[in-house]
C-alpha cells in the first residue's frame, strides 16, 4: 500500500477553494477598511465601516488558517495509518 499524493482529495479540493475565499475576503476587508478610513478623512463617520472590514479580515485569515490546519491533519492521519 503506498500513500497517493493528496493533490487529488477532496480534503485538498476544499482546502485550496477555502484559502482562495481567505485571501479574497483578507482583500475585501483591507479594502472596506482603508474606503471607510478614507471616507473618514472627509468627515464622514465610518467607524462601522472600519470594525467590519477588520472583522471580515479576521474571520478570513481564520478560514484559510482552521481550513489549512484541517488538511495537514488530514494528511498526517493518512501517513500514520500508512506506517502501520
């Protein structure tokens, strides 16, 4: 029995389709936060603007960080049964 390269899981499917919606909420929450930090400028009150693109940020970087985690868990499971 050999180990397959994880390349063509499903784990891995899932793992590259949520990095890819990490990275473009990291980028829709960077850009919410720098519009509402610059509508401020102009006198505008966006402090709602600014705590929602952190939130959407943060809540991003988790999605990609929990989901990767999750797939190298996945991979080292199927290693250590492979040893066995």
């Amino acid at each position: 029995m050999s180990i397959e390269p994880g390349k063509d899981t499903s784990e891995f499917a899932v793992q590259k389709s949520a990095s890819l919606w990490g990275i473009i909420g990291m980028v829709l929450g960077f850009v919410t936060t720098t519009g509402a930090t610059i509508a401020e400028s102009f006198g505008v009150d966006t402090k709602a603007g600014i705590i929602a693109g952190m939130v959407i940020m943060v809540s991003s970087a988790l999605l990609k960080g929990l989901t990767s985690l999750g797939y190298i868990k996945s991979r080292t499971d199927v290693k250590k049964a492979e040893e066995k």
